[in-house]
C-alpha cells in the first residue's frame, strides 16, 4: 500500500543528476523505508561502503543494480568518478555499511563534494545508531553533542576526554566490542567513578540491550564480562558544569533543583558551594535549619 499523496509522489520522483543519501537498517532489515527501496530501485547505479554486504542487503529486498565501492581508502579517486556520473546525468545512491550515511563514515566526503559541485544532494532518512541509542538512554536529550568513535590513539583519546570533562551536554560516543573497556577506562579518569552512563548494545537486534549505570560500576561489569556486538554510549553532560551557570539566588531552592535534577543532597550540597564560592558547612547548615523547620 503506498501512503503517498500527489505532491509526495512528485518529490519522491528518482531524477537524474542527484545523489541520494539513503539510510539502511542498523540490525533489522524491517527498517527499511518505503521510500529507500524506491529510490535504491529506481536510481542508476549505487555507491556503497562495502560492496558485498550492500549487495546482500539489496538482493533480500529483490533489487539488483551496478554497484561501485566507496570507502574511506578510495574515496577521493572514486568521488571524482561518481561527480562525473552525476553531471553526466546519471543518478545514484550512496549507502554505508549500516544507519545514516555520513555518520562516522565515507557519506561526509561526497556531499561536501556534490555542494561545491552545485549537484543536488537529498536524504532518505532512517536509521542513524546515535539518535537511536540517545532516546533509550533515559538522560537529557534536550542538548547533546556527537563524539563518535575516539582516537584510537591512547594521547588524543585522553585529551580529548580531559577537553570534554566540563562538557554540560549528553555526550553520544560509537564504539567497537574490542575497545570497550579501555575507552570504559579512559572515561572513568575524565569523568569519574558517578557518572550516568547507559550501554547501548546490538540496538534493533535479538540481543538489544541498554545498561543504564554509572561509569564506575560498567568499568566493574565489564572487568567480568566480555563486551560483544556494537555499542553507543551515552554519558550524562557534567551536572556540576551546568550547576555552576545558572542558579536561584536563594541557596535552599539551589540545593532542591540539583537534587531534582538527579544529584545526592550531599552532592548538590557541595556543588552548590563550589558554584556560590562558599564554604560547604555554611551552605550545608542552612540546608539543615530548613529542613528542622
Ligand atoms: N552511519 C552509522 C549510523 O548512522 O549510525 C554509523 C556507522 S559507524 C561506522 C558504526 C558504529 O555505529 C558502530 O561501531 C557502533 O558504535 C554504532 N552502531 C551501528 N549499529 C549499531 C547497533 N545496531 N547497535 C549499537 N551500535 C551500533
């Protein structure tokens, strides 16, 4: 059953000369778009990360067209290659191994390309691991920031993390099953052992799961159990940052907004010390003369 109306069906029209960025699956081939497999059908050819993979993918859903690889490794070659098809007329979809393309992979090349080319470029939305894994997470997602994958070098890695430590916003990281507890690790350093933290594992899969703890106790878990699959993590923005910014004048009503925002009364006591520039007992006294009252 096609649910378009008129209008849509023009926009939804395959034409020549554009690229189209078509989200994939990230684990469960049911989250394919009507619109994608319209569109992976009708253009004339697809550039894919992984040509044997997409390949597979295209063939479940009984689609067969000429494909060209485009990777992090021949990007820039096979770029001017799809440009040339594209002013010639030609149409094509890129897609990624999985999720958004240009999300931690090759995609981000080839529309910067396209933009300064003047060719049209236009997204078939869908599946993308960080928003996925963002909204399970159970944390603020009214501001985040985009991390994806870290440095694999452990210098870089850890600046990073030290450059991020005041970061206010959730933060959304990619990661793969052999890196996890050192980035567990380096994460425990910069953030400490009581940050938020969820897990987000094999999302949309049989084995999905999301771990909502802290860092400390993840860095315990996995020192016991093998991490598996692909993961996002999805750490808390630093509460005692966003403490520090902005605050009621009467220290009491301070106290009560951290604690409601998820923070211990011993916490909240002390950060709100530390924001007012006063000494913890004298926020802590009157925080105790209230609640005798
Ligand atoms: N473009 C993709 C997107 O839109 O999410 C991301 C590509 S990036 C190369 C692959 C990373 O995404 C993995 O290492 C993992 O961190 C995350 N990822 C992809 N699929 C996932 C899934 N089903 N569950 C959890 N994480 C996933």
């Amino acid at each position: 059953m096609s649910l378009q109306n008129n209008s849509q069906k023009e926009k939804n029209a395959v034409l020549g000369g554009v690229l189209y960025l078509v989200a994939t699956p990230i684990g469960n081939l049911a989250d394919i778009s009507e619109r994608a497999l319209k569109v992976l059908s009708e253009v004339d050819f697809v550039a894919a990360e992984d040509t044997r993979n997409s390949g597979l993918l295209l063939s479940r859903f009984g689609i067969s067209k000429p494909m060209v690889s485009y990777f992090e490794h021949n990007k820039h070659e096979r770029g001017t290659q799809i440009i040339a098809r594209l002013k010639n007329g030609e149409s094509c979809a890129i897609i990624t191994d999985a999720g958004t393309p240009a999300i931690s992979d090759p995609g981000e090349d080839i529309v910067r390309l396209c933009a300064a080319e003047g060719i049209t470029v236009t997204s078939i939305p869908g599946c993308c691991a960080a928003i996925t894994a963002l909204t399970l997470s159970g944390m603020d997602t009214r501001r985040f920031c985009f991390e994806g994958f870290l440095s694999v070098n452990k210098g870089e890695r850890r600046e990073r993390l030290a450059e991020l430590s005041d970061e206010r916003r959730t933060m959304i990281f990619y990661e793969a099953p052999h890196k996890l507890r050192t980035t567990l690790s380096d994460l425990l350093t910069a953030f400490g052992a009581e940050r938020q933290i969820a897990l987000c594992r094999e999302l949309t899969k049989l084995n999905e799961e999301v771990c909502r703890t802290t860092i400390g106790r993840a860095v315990e878990m996995y020192s016991e159990r093998e991490p598996r699959g692909e993961y996002v993590l999805i750490v808390e923005g630093n509460v005692q940052t966003a403490a520090k910014i902005n605050y009621p004048a009467d220290p009491i009503l301070h106290v009560e907004e951290l604690v409601e925002s998820g923070m211990s009364k011993k916490d909240a006591i002390k950060a709100a010390a530390k924001a007012r520039g006063v000494a913890k007992n004298e926020i802590y006294a009157l925080v105790m003369k209230k609640d005798e009252e």
